[in-house]
C-alpha cells in the first residue's frame, strides 16, 4: 500500500498461495490494481491488516468491488492465508463482506452513515473531555504534544494513512485518561469507520489535513486552559468537519 505509511519491505517474502486456492469453477476476481508491496515474515497478518487498512483509508480498495485473498497475497509477497484473515477482521469492523468462493466486498458508505458515526462519537467524546478538562492536571495535558505533533507532521507531508493512524491516536491518548478501556475501544472503532471515505469523493487535500491537525492543538490548549465552552466548540467543530 503505502510505503511512508507502512515500512513493509522484505528481502524474504513469504512464498504465495495463489495457485493453490482458485475459486471452484474459475479464478476469484482480482479486483482493481492495488500497488503491490512486500512484507515482513514477523506478524505477517498484522502487517497486512494495518495496510490493508491504509489501503481503505486512502481509497485504493475501492467500495463495490471484490478483492479475492490469493490476488492480494500475491501482491503483498504472502500467502492468501493472512489475507483472509486480515479481511476476516476488516468484516467484523464493517468494511468488507465475505463472498464465499469469491472473495471480499468492499461495503459501500453513504453520506448518512458518516453522519451518523459523528453524530454518535461527538455524543461519546464530548461529555467524556469537558470531564477530562476539569480534573486532568496540566503536565499529563504537557505529555500529550508529541501526539498533536504527530498529526501535524502528517498533515504537512500530505500522508493520509499515516494521518488517520495518528488521529486515532490523539483521541485515543485523550479518552484513555478517563480510565476506561471499553470507551476508548468503541470510541476508536467508530473512529475508524468514519475514516473511510464515501465512493467517488474527492481526494483529500494536504490543507484539509493541515486545517484538522491545527484543531487537535487547539483542542490541547482549551483542555490545558480548562476552557470548557471552547474544548465542547472545538470537539464539535471537528466531528463535524470529518
């Protein structure tokens, strides 16, 4: 997928199944071109996860089509083994559908869907950082730049994938200080959906990602400041604006 997003490169890939596992009657579809990349022996399938993931994120697994697992094993330099079970995961959190014999589906978003996860994680997120906001003291507030930071920089390199990665990671890092391990689970799955993008839209411009990373550091200073209107004005602002 994308390799400043993923270093997936190796000299030793896995040998392919892809002639071992045709489709009863012919070979699966293969789906439109993905760009092809090796990866690394170790946790090979949480390798193929994460790019698989980019890969939704930046658009290159387009919604509609079927993807089989010996087609994306043997452009990822593995067998179809990982592949499957990377999408294996990918349906559980609603990005795909299992095609048996064929493949995997990349399920199609709507307008109304994305609506609808903002409107549930500002739900979530809002009442959970103007708590935050009141009683997290300034140095774990401190502690937390280098993920604004992170966010930035992706923004400014114009990185999709590895911008939604440290997205995810901000509110992650934010949520979890309110020590609860099932909100910060569920609030990052929902995240993670509303990342990927509607069919046919436009391409995400690198000011676009500059404007959204400008908000997390705004948001850091309102939690700093205990400015609790502006951090509730800014959280909405920015579910809005996914």
């Amino acid at each position: 997928m994308r390799e400043a997003a993923h270093a997936l490169v190796s000299e030793h890939p896995v040998p392919t199944e892809a002639e071992a596992d045709p489709a009863p009657g012919g070979p699966a579809p293969a789906g439109p071109p993905v760009p092809a990349q090796r990866v690394l022996r170790h946790s090979v399938r949480s390798q193929v996860l994460d790019a698989l993931r980019a890969a939704l994120v930046a658009g290159e697994l387009v919604p509609g089509e079927i993807y089989s697992g010996p087609a994306l094993g043997e452009r990822f330099g593995v067998s179809a083994t990982p592949v499957r079970e990377a999408m294996q995961q990918l349906a559980l959190e609603g990005a795909v559908e299992c095609l048996p014999n064929r493949g995997f589906r990349v399920l199609t978003r709507t307008a109304r869907s994305l609506a609808e996860l903002a409107e549930v994680r500002s739900l979530i997120e809002v009442p959970v950082m103007l708590r935050l906001a009141r009683s997290v003291p300034v140095a774990t507030w401190e502690a937390l730049r280098p993920a604004v930071l992170a966010t930035a920089e992706a923004a400014a390199a114009g990185d999709l994938p590895a911008y939604a990665e440290a997205d995810r990671a901000f509110h992650g890092a934010v949520l979890s200080l309110a020590g609860n391990a099932q909100l910060v689970r569920i609030a990052e799955e929902l995240h993670r959906r509303a990342q990927w993008p509607l069919p046919g839209a436009p391409r995400v411009r690198r000011a676009d990602l500059v404007a959204d990373a400008a908000e997390h550091s705004a948001l850091l200073e309102a939690l700093i400041a205990r400015d609790l209107p502006v951090v509730e004005a800014l959280v909405r602002e920015h579910f809005a604006g996914a």
